[in-house]
C-alpha cells in the first residue's frame, strides 16, 4: 500500500506557491524565519564585521616595523577576511530584500564588538582577541537561533563562526609569541562559558 509522505508537499502545491509572491524572490513560502528579524539580525553582524575590517586595516598600518612584520601579515589576512564576511552579510541582506546598511553613522553602536585601537602592539593583538570572542560567542547565539528556520543564513553564520574561531586562536598565538610563554597563556585561557 502506498504510503504519504507528508513531510514533503506535492509538486503542484510547490509550482503554485512559486509562481505566487515571485517579487519575494529566495524568500518562499515555506521560509520559517521572520525576516525582518533576521535583516535587523544581520545589520548587527554587518557592522561588527565593518568594525573588523577597519581595527584590522588600522593595525596592520599601525603595526610597522621589521619587528612586528609577521604580525603584520596576520592583521593583512584577517582584514581581508573580516570583508569576505562583510560581503557575504551584505550579500545575503540584500537576497532577503533588505537594505545592507553600511552607514558609519552609528556603526559602533550597531557593531557587537568595539573599535578599540590599542597603543602598542600586545594591546592590538589583545583587543582583536576580545574582539574575535566577542564575535563568536554572538555568532553561536545566531546559529541556534537560525537553526532550521533559515538554513541559508544559518550555514553562512557557521562558516563565518569556523573563520573568527581561527582568528581567535591566531590572536593567541601571537600574543604568546610576543609575551614568550605559550604554554602558561594558554592554559589560563580556558574558556569561561
Ligand atoms: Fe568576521
Ligand atoms: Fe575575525
């Protein structure tokens, strides 16, 4: 005897609710989020992400100097991929039908983590370590949130989570290297949530 299948909806239901609303382009009938929820969400991370992009790009200037040239390199890589991830936040505004709001005007308000420059190089690397933790630990609050109800979203959250995770890991890196005791650092930074 053939059995339904009611977790899947019929192909002439599904051309049906295609061919309505077809102004909401990606956003279709069976979307679970709210999405103007999840465009307010996302500003958020835009901006944290901008404010990324500029206290990496800031530090990279900043941090001249044979001395500090590998370090260098590390604020190099992250500010270009702190604006992979503004990008791809922007991007998916936009396909959600919102507007990526990349006004300065309140951006360190907007922004989860602070623009905070640091006057020598220990304290940048210390600040982009906070930072990237920061980010993270609101990033793992927006993939439950998005859980089954916006996949997409969802999926782009988690593999911009994996990056700042390295991000971190390489702020700490770097802030053994600079203060010589690896082992020491890391043991004292277990995490506390
Ligand atoms: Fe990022
Ligand atoms: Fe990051």
């Amino acid at each position: 005897m053939a059995k339904e299948q009611p977790f899947l909806t019929d192909v002439e239901t599904l051309r049906a609710q295609a061919r309505a609303n077809i102004d909401q382009g990606p956003v279709t009938s069976n979307y679970e989020g709210d999405v103007k929820q999840t465009i307010d969400v996302l500003q958020t991370v835009l901006a944290t992400e901008i404010v990324c992009v500029l206290r990496y790009t800031m530090n990279a200037v900043a941090a001249s100097g044979v001395s500090s040239a590998s370090v260098r390199q590390e604020f190099e890589e992250h500010a270009k991929e702190e604006q992979e991830h503004m990008r791809a936040v922007a991007e998916r505004i936009n396909q959600l039908g919102g507007t990526p709001n990349f006004n300065p005007e309140g951006l360190a308000t907007r922004s989860a983590s602070q623009y905070v420059e640091g006057s020598n190089l220990i304290d940048m690397i210390k600040e982009n370590l906070v930072a990237e933790r920061i980010a993270c630990d609101h990033y793992r609050e927006l993939i439950r949130f998005f859980g089954e109800k916006d996949p997409t979203t969802r999926v782009m959250m988690e593999s911009i989570l994996t990056n700042e995770e390295e991000h971190a890991n390489d702020m700490l890196d770097l802030l053994a290297a600079q203060q010589g005791s690896p082992k020491s650092l890391k043991a004292d930074s277990g995490r506390a949530s």
